[in-house]
C-alpha cells in the first residue's frame, strides 16, 4: 500500500464520517454518499487481486485501512470490507469464469457481495443448516430461509451455504446473482450497534443457477475458510473504535474540572488512559501478525489447497477474541469517563460501546471460539502453542 493510499482514507474519514455520528447510528436508508465517495478513493474492494482488475493488497494492509475506517465509523467500515468473506471464497475455489463474471466487475464497479451461512437454528451449529441444494439437470435449485447476512439486498450476488438434497451430510457454496428470482429480503435487522451497516433476513425459494456455480469442496469448509479474512478485520474495528474512544476522552478530560484542576491531572484517569494504550497496542500487533499468517498462505501458488488443510488459522480466531475482549473493556472504561454523560445519547460514547460489543458476537461469539480454539489447537498436541 502506498502512504498516499492511507492519506486518502483518512481525508475520506475526516469528510464523510467525522461528526455524523448521531445520523450514521439512526436506523436510516444505507447512506449512498458515503460509499460513493469511498468508491472515489480507488480503494473500493482493495483487496481484489490485480488480475482480476483489483488492488491486491493484502490483509496486512487491509487491518491498517479497517482499522482507520472504523475510527470514523465501525458500521460503514463493516459494510465496505465484509465482502471479503464472499470473494475470497469465490476467488480461491470458484471456476475462471465465475471469477471473470463477478469479481472483475465489483473491481470495476468498487460493488458489494453477500454470504449466507447462518439460519435460525443454525447458528454457531452449522451443520443444522436447512437450506438446501438440489441438482436439476444442468441447474442447481437453491431453496431455504437465511438468518443474518450483511448488504444482501445491495450485493451484485450472494454466496450461499446449502445442505445437499441428495445427501443430507454433504454441503455447497453456491453463487447465487441477487437479481436471481427467488431472492426475497423478508426483513432488515434493528441492529444495536454497527447501525449503518445493513443486515438482513433472506428468502430463497426456488432459487436456480448453473450447476457451474457452485464452488470446488464442501461449503462448510470453504466458509470456514473465508471467515479467517473477515474475522482478523473485524478485530481490526475494534482498534478503531478504541482509538476513537481514547480520544474522546483524552479530549473530554482536558477541559472537564476536577480537584481544582482538570480531569487529566487525576493520576486515575492516567492509569486507566494508560492502560488503554497498552491494550490499542497488543491488539493493533496480534491483528497484524493474524494478518502475514494469512497474507503468506495466500501469496503461496497453493494458496487454496493449503487453506483447504489448514481451514480455521488460530491467529485469526485469536485476535477476534482478544480484539473482542480488550476492546470491551476499553470500551467500558471509557464510558466510565464520562460519568452520566456517559450513559446518554448526547455524546458518541455511548455508540462506540454499542458498535465495540458486535466484535464478540458476530462470525462466532467467543464461547464458539474457545470451544473451536479447544479442538483445534489444544487436544492435537502439536498445534498447541
């Protein structure tokens, strides 16, 4: 990534995103504008690869640019790098011309995608998955309701998790175009944080594409597998959030009178401001260290055959986790800071600490990953750290 690239998302931050705060937290049409002008900076899916017409930066450059989008708004920065999970998998394991057909033009067209994995009863239990795929000839019919998934009714098209109809152990990703018919939005999710980002209930009922569609191995896997990118950059908001809340109350703090000074003497307010620094630092250094894990097995000629063994890397779950909890606690201090003010509308305090908590819930909630962190690398004695 260029210096000048930085530059560029941080001015898109300071004249889009800075002191929209109350409008950007109101349940309000997607705000067009700000993708727009994103969309301006060239940096519109910066990690598509070059060959594909993209900017192929890597994850490591992808947490530094998330991690400053999210200073400016965590929900915004959630809309603008959530398709990765989508395109990566269909980048590492769908066919040349599925890739031509629709990563070329999101390149082209700094557009969005969408994965559906996630059902009522198939949560963190995704094996329960009822959606189903089934072979009709030379079409796949895709039939099902899908619980949670980001910028569906906007994506170019959707990646679909799906249970076999022939063999109900078996599951496919499926790319599915959103103008397919079938595709119904049943509802948008009244999110308690990340407000400008737009997640959705989904219907699909009959839904037929090409058989070529479907991606190479079992979807189940290849979701795994894509969510190693989104959750390192969604660690990568909470740096953001946790910077802007740092500053908020460095501000705060300067002029608030305390003890015939200011609230910035009080050698309490040090410790914890100081503490928080700690914290910003170790979880900006384990994203990026979960990010050249990534960034390596990618750049590898079999990039899709190595993540096919590896699935789920522990830096990605790790930093998530830890991302997830260090930022909390930042979080909640934070709002302590404020006192009342702190507990009221009045002040983005009380936003951030809405838009902190998304980072241990979504894409596995910590107790999902433990137990996953538990399997993986704690019962296999080699794995283990």
């Amino acid at each position: 990534m260029k210096p000048e690239d930085l530059k560029a998302v941080r001015a898109f931050v300071k004249d889009c995103l800075e002191g929209r705060h109350a409008e950007l937290d109101a349940l309000d049409d997607k705000p067009s504008d700000v993708y727009d002008r994103f969309r301006e900076t060239g940096l519109a899916n910066w990690w598509l690869p070059t060959e594909l017409g993209g900017r192929g930066l890597g994850l490591e450059d992808s947490v530094e640019i998330v991690n400053e989008l999210s200073y400016g708004d965590a929900g915004a920065a959630f809309t603008l790098f959530i398709s990765v999970l989508g395109t990566s998998m269909v980048q590492l394991y769908g066919s040349e011309e599925l890739k031509a057909r629709y990563l070329e033009p999101m390149a082209a067209k700094g557009s969005f995608c969408a994965t559906l994995g996630s059902e009522r009863t198939a949560g963190s239990e995704l094996g329960r998955i009822e959606t189903v795929v089934a072979r009709e000839g030379d079409e796949l019919v895709v039939t099902g309701e899908k619980f949670f998934s980001t910028n569906t009714d906007f994506a170019d098209f959707l990646v679909v998790v799906a249970r076999s109809a022939e063999d109900a152990e078996t599951h496919h990703a499926v790319l599915i175009p959103r103008d397919t018919p079938g595709v119904e939005i049943v509802r948008r999710w009244d999110v308690i944080g990340l407000r400008t980002s737009h997640t959705y209930q989904v219907s699909l009922q009959g839904c037929r594409v090409p058989a070529a569609y479907r991606l190479d191995g079992s979807g189940l896997r290849l979701l795994e597998i894509g969510l190693n990118a989104s959750r390192i950059l969604i660690a990568a908001t909470a740096i953001g959030i946790a910077r802007r809340i740092r500053d908020h109350c460095m501000t705060y703090a300067k002029n608030k009178p305390f003890r015939g000074g200011t609230l910035v003497e009080s050698p309490v307010f040090a410790q914890r401001l100081g503490q928080m620094e700690m914290q910003i630092d170790v979880m900006k250094s384990h994203c990026l260290r979960a990010a050249r894990e990534y960034d390596a097995i990618m750049a590898d000629p079999g990039a899709a055959a190595l993540f096919h063994r590896q699935g789920t890397l522990k830096s990605a779950l790790t930093a998530k986790m830890f991302c997830g909890q260090a930022g909390w606690d930042v979080a909640s201090v934070g709002s302590e800071m404020f006192g009342g003010l702190g507990y009221t509308h009045d002040l983005p305090v009380g936003k951030l600490v809405r838009d902190m908590r998304y980072v241990s819930l979504v894409e596995g909630g910590d107790d999902v990953l433990r137990e996953l962190l538990f399997s993986r690398y704690v019962i296999p004695v080699p794995r283990r750290s």
